[in-house]
C-alpha cells in the first residue's frame, strides 16, 4: 500500500448546512399542519408551498410520502413525550398537582397538533418500523405514567385509559372537514377543558364499554 494513500486523513461526513436543516424543519413543520386539516394524502406540492420551498426540496430531504409521514409522527411523538414527562416530573414534586399536570400536558399535546398521528391508526402505515419503535414505547410508557399519577391521587376516574384520552384529543384538535370549519380551531382548548372536566373523580356516571389501550387502537 501506497504510505500517503495509507496516511491519509480520512474525511468527515458533512454536516447539513443550517438552510438545510431549516428547510427540512420547515417541511415537517408544514406536513404537521396538513396533515391534521386534510389527511396524510395532501399533496406534497401543497406541502411544499406552505412551507415555503420548492418541490424538489420536499424530495430532497424525503424520498417518498412514506418518509415524510414517518418524521412527522416521530417529531410529534417525541415532542407530546416530552411534555408529559414534563407533567411527570410536576406531578411527583407536588401529588396534589397531578391533575393539574395532566391537564396542562393535554393542552399542550394539542398545540402539537396531536391529531398528526392520525396516519399510525391506518392500513398500510408501518407502526412497528425500526424509527419508531423507541418513540411510540415513550410515549405510551410517559402518558401512562401522567395518568396513573392522576389516579392514584384520586383525581383521575378510574375507568379511563390512556388510548381513551388519545382518542379524544385525536378527535378534538382535528378540524372538521372543509376549509370552512378551520376557523373553528380556536375553540380546542375550550372544548379539551371541558373534556377534562370530564376524566375528574368522582365521576358523574358509568361509561358505557371499556378503557380503550393503544393496543386497542392499533388493532385495526
């Protein structure tokens, strides 16, 4: 062997410039947001436009709408965990508090717009693929943690389980059909504050069914 070829430094990968990185925010960011007020299936052009690149930039950075999707569940799952862990963290300085913590992390989950996680619900998205394995375990184990935190202080009913509270806010921080109804998305928090009046003990009357598990509702 060649003693300069043998000598030689070895290059480092390069690092994605900063307008790179912020473009590829700036998709995710975008996706997020179209794909709680329209579904998944938005075009990628109209997912560019809003976020302001060019439509060889979204592929660029994502190789096909599968890629995008993915991210943008796994930027809003880690970001929903965080908060909850966060309410965690609340609720175990003060037991008193941990209602309260567990009504600021949903408040918070839906300025995340929690309904972006939508797409693992359907057939034909990947829910057990290596990216997201570490996060959905996360999440789940961090809002299971918030809750029973809440019930164990005797202030979350008893008959509520975590994939009950997914659902709700899945449902409620996402716009009703049509560009018409998304003026009605100022409203959320007024609705969720409601909704969490709702899960307090003693509870008003019986619900009908059981506690639906996230595994509920990945069984589809």
């Amino acid at each position: 062997m060649d003693s300069a070829t043998a000598t030689a430094p070895r290059r480092r990968p390069a690092r994605p410039r900063a307008d790179a990185l912020r473009n590829r925010e700036r998709i995710v960011a975008a996706a997020r947001e179209m794909f709680v007020e329209y579904g998944s299936e938005v075009p990628l052009d109209e997912v560019a436009r809003r976020a302001g690149v060019g439509n060889a930039t979204v592929y660029r950075h994502f190789a096909d709408r599968a890629e995008l999707v993915r991210q943008v569940v796994l930027s809003v799952t880690d970001r929903v965990a965080d908060h909850a862990e966060e309410g965690i963290a609340a609720a175990d300085a003060d037991a008193d508090a941990a209602f309260g913590a567990l009504r600021t992390f949903v408040h918070a989950a839906a300025d995340e717009r929690i309904g972006a996680l939508c797409p693992m619900l359907q057939a034909g998205f990947d829910p057990n693929h290596p990216d997201l394995l570490d996060a959905r375990e996360r999440i789940e184990r961090s809002i299971e943690g918030l809750m029973a935190r809440a019930r164990a202080a005797g202030q979350l009913r008893a008959d509520i389980a975590v994939g009950d509270l997914m659902v709700a806010l899945s449902q409620l921080t996402r716009p009703l059909p049509g560009t018409a109804c998304l003026s009605m998305d100022r409203f959320v928090h007024r609705h969720l504050q409601l909704f969490m009046d709702g899960l307090m003990a003693p509870a008003r009357s019986e619900l009908p069914g059981e506690a639906a598990t996230l595994r509920d509702l990945r069984e589809r």
